[in-house]
C-alpha cells in the first residue's frame, strides 16, 4: 500500500478515536488502528471491542492495500508533521513508512488481517437527529456514572426509548446509579416518522465516544439493528454494540408533587453550592438543607476539616424542611442547565428532589436524599 494523505483529512479523526484506541482489550491490535485503501480514498477503523468505528477519506492512491498500525504513534506523528502532505508506505514484514521528502519515520506495524471484524449491518430503519441537540442530551446522561466496579446493564448504560402518542413522539435517553436520574427528551412534530422498536441499554463509554464525532450543526442517523446502535455522519459510521438485561421502571419517580415548588438563580444555587461543597470528602459527602419560610440554608460539617453555612432568600411558605444531598449532584446538575432559573420541586425529607430548567421542560434531574 502506498498513499497521500492531507494532514487536515487526517489529523481530526486520529484525535477523536483515541478513546477506542487507548482503551485496554484482550486483544493486542485494537491498540491500532486499520486503514484501507478504497476506491476514492482510504478507509480507518478502529475498535475496542464494544465500539467500533469506519470513516471514508480522501487520499491519493499509488497502490491498493491495508496495514495496521499503532494509533498513538501514529496520532503523535501526524500531529507533529511539519507539512500538510503525509506519504504511507508499507514496505516489507508489515513496517511503515511514514514521511516525506524531509521526514521519515519507519514505524511495525500488525497483520491487517488479525484487525477485529467491524460487523456490517443493512436494511437498517433510521431516524434523524440534530447533531447539537443529540450531542447536548448525551451530556446531560453521562453525568450519573455509578461505581466503576458495578456491572449491572443500568449502571454501566444509558436507556434509550422511542416513544409514540397520539400527539407526540419522543427520543428519549434516561440514566441512574440508584442515587440519582437524569431523564432527556428529543421532542419531535407529530407528522414525523419515529419507527418504533423497545427500550435498548447502550454502554455510557460507547456514548462517550459517539459525542466525540458530533458537530455543532448538521444531522445524524440514528438506528438500532441485531443489538446494536448506528450512528451515521458523513461518512463516519460508529456502532456500538448494546447491553444485556433490564432498566428500573422510572416514570413514578418523575413526576413532580403540586407543592413547593421553588424557583432559583441557577447561577447564584450553583455557586453556594460550589463553595458548600469544599469541606465535603469521601467519607463526608452531604450537606444539609434546611428550608424554612423564604430561606434556604445549606450547611456543611466535616469533623476532619471544619463546617461552613450560607444561606439565601428563596419563595418558600410550606412546612420547613430539613434534608441532606450530595451537594455534587446538584452542581453536575446545574453545569448542563441552559436556563437562566431553575425549577426545584421538593416534598419533604424522605422523597426525590426533581430539578429542571424554568422554561426548558426536556431534561429533568432527580436527586434522591441522603440519610442524615
């Protein structure tokens, strides 16, 4: 194989697949990545076994042919090339040549052959998405992660559901680590066509990586096929492949009570919470809200450290209520806000606290409280 490559085509694909790349496997190749000649251009691929990834770019061809070779090295190479053209080479014993007339690197690659199958999956029923809109609602999932070492499907995944009334019709992703759930909506008009299919489990990482290739504007094609999720964008094909097992019914959980409902400067809550949170630790995570008539006071204590308190003028007449949460929730919360108020909807000290956006009604956040 040997070809021409633009550093500008290049460079912006080797950056976002890092995270597949740099990911640890059983197998030793996927720590590389496949490139292809085709018939305009090459072909790169990239895996980690769960997520898989194909794009098409230009290049000139002198000869047809693949190699394998180390996503990394390869990134470092490119990125640091003193010019815009990039000549590959595969020489003898799957070795490299990467350069140009003043450059020269010879790189080992791996047999293209041993590279992981990308599975090919057709007759696929897609729906359309913006790329900011879906970008926007993986950012707002993505924030409940639960323990690393807990592998149970609705920790590890995000739930995706399509769903269809009469007047509406919904992409829906939902998360939960069992302390918290974030719940977002893609809302579309009632004469688009949403095919229809059951609630799926994908892998939050795979998601990660998926809001990596998401522009600022432009669609995206989205389908679930054979347990797994494609995502289509110029060009780019990601498909993750999905988890097994079952989400938590959620819908009792999201509905809001009629009383107290309180509405906050997002940006003031989200700094007093901010400065709430300095003395909390590991083992001392929670802080106190007291809410009494047209106050709120948040109080931290850690017997290791020392305690703080702040309060602040709120619209408040129910009875006063006395709760601990995890003050970093609220804040993981607020950073994904976009309203300048927010909605915070609370029952008493035993009950979830939802928070929303005053006027944006599509991303809820329900905080479970803490004993105190």
């Amino acid at each position: 194989m040997k070809i021409t490559i633009k550093k500008n085509d290049l460079l912006p694909v080797l950056a976002k697949v890092q995270g597949l790349t740099g990911r640890k496997t059983n197998l030793a190749i996927t720590t590389n990545l496949l490139i292809k000649t085709t018939d305009s251009g090459i072909s790169i691929s990239a895996t980690d076994l769960e997520t898989g990834f194909e794009g098409v770019y230009p290049a000139d061809v002198e000869s047809q042919g693949s190699i394998a070779i180390n996503s990394r090295k390869f990134y470092e190479i490119v990125r640091d090339f003193p010019s815009q053209e990039i000549s590959l080479n595969e020489i003898e014993n799957h070795w490299i040549e990467i350069g140009n007339e003043h450059v020269e690197y010879h790189i080992v690659g791996m047999n293209p052959d041993d590279f992981p199958e990308i599975p090919k999956i057709e007759e696929v029923e897609f729906f359309e998405i913006e790329s900011n809109v879906l970008s926007k609602m993986i950012e707002k999932v993505v924030i409940v992660s639960g323990a690393t070492d807990d592998k149970r499907a609705h920790i590890m995944g995000i739930y995706a559901e399509r769903i269809i009334k009469d007047k509406q019709k919904i992409f829906r992703l939902v998360s939960t680590d069992g302390s918290r759930l974030s719940k977002v909506d893609c809302i579309y008009d009632k004469n688009y066509r949403l095919p229809e299919g059951p609630g799926v489990i994908i892998p939050k990482k795979g998601l990660v990586e998926v809001n990596k290739f998401l522009d600022a504007e432009g669609p995206v094609q989205v389908g679930f096929k054979d347990n797994s999720l494609i995502i289509i964008k110029d060009g780019e094909t990601i498909i993750i492949r999905l988890l097994e097992g079952s989400f938590p019914e959620y819908t009792d959980i999201i509905v809001k009570s009629k009383k107290n409902n309180i509405y906050l400067d997002r940006q003031l809550f989200l700094m007093m919470l901010k400065r709430m949170s300095i003395l909390s630790s590991e083992d001392y995570k929670g802080v106190i809200f007291n809410f009494t008539e047209d106050k709120l006071v948040i109080t931290s204590t850690n017997p290791d450290i020392g305690e703080s308190k702040e309060d602040m003028v709120i619209e408040f007449r129910g009875e006063p209520i006395t709760v601990m949460f995890n003050p970093r929730f609220f804040i993981d919360t607020l950073n994904v806000l976009d309203d300048e108020k927010v909605l915070i909807n609370i029952v008493n000290e035993e009950k979830p606290c939802l928070i929303e956006g005053e006027k944006d009604k599509t991303y809820l956040s329900v905080i479970m409280p803490m004993r105190i």
